[in-house]
C-alpha cells in the first residue's frame, strides 16, 4: 500500500512480511534492494494485555521464530521481552493482537566487543 503522499507502505496490521522480494522486484526506481538487512524489531506499547493483568500469550504463539518470551511482573501482570537478535521484522506476532500493542522499530546491530587477553 501506499502513504498520502504516495510512498510504499508495509503495514504489518495487514498482515506478515515474508520476504519474498516481490517488492523488490515491482520497484521501479531502485529505492527497495534486495539482500539487505531488514533493520525493524517489534515491540509491544502499554496497551498489551499480559502488562494490564490479563492473559495474553497471542504474540508468542504466532512467532515462529521464537522471539518473544514473557517476564512475570507483580500484580498478575507480565511483559513480552522480544529478542532483537532471533526477531526478523516480519510483523507475524502484529496483527493477531488484540490490543494492537505492537508495532515495528528501527534497529542497528550493536558491534561485538574486542576482547583483549589481561
Ligand atoms: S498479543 Fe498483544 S496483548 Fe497479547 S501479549 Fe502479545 S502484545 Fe500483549
Ligand atoms: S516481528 Fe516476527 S520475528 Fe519479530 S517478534 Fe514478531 S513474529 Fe517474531
């Protein structure tokens, strides 16, 4: 889809990237390019229900890559903690939501540390 001033769009609300590439190859100008790395993570807002005390494993349950584990919180509550090393950006875990609790962010891989002998 398409913004209001015309640029593509990846709604996640819609539904799962696979990255096929398909957008890829539609894109015209070169803008879009294959093999690069797809620098966007999920995260849950305070609208998830598992942080309001309500059970809620939905996420977790369509992540096939098993990205998001949950932490017990005081009060019945609990937090998705989601893995920025296993997530791939796909949005999978988005649309089944029912708060609409999750949405994508940008991410840089933090270099490795030098380790040096004592
Ligand atoms: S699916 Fe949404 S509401 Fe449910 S635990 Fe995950 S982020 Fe929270
Ligand atoms: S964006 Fe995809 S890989 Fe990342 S947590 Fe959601 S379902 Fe898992």
């Amino acid at each position: 889809m398409r913004d209001a001033e015309g640029f593509p769009v990846l709604d996640i609300r819609e539904g799962a990237c696979t990255f096929c590439g398909a957008c890829t190859a539609a894109c015209e100008t070169g803008a879009l390019v294959a093999g690069r790395a797809f620098p966007w993570r999920a995260a849950a807002n305070d609208a998830c229900l598992s942080k309001n005390a309500v059970q809620c494993r939905i996420c977790e349950d369509h992540c096939d890559a098993q990205a998001i584990r949950f932490r017990l919180l005081p009060g019945g509550c609990s937090e998705p903690q989601f893995d920025a090393e296993r997530c791939t950006g796909c949005g999978a875990c988005a649309q089944p939501c029912p708060a609409g609790a999750i949405s994508l962010h940008p991410f840089t891989p933090q270099p490795l540390m030098e380790t040096r002998p004592c």
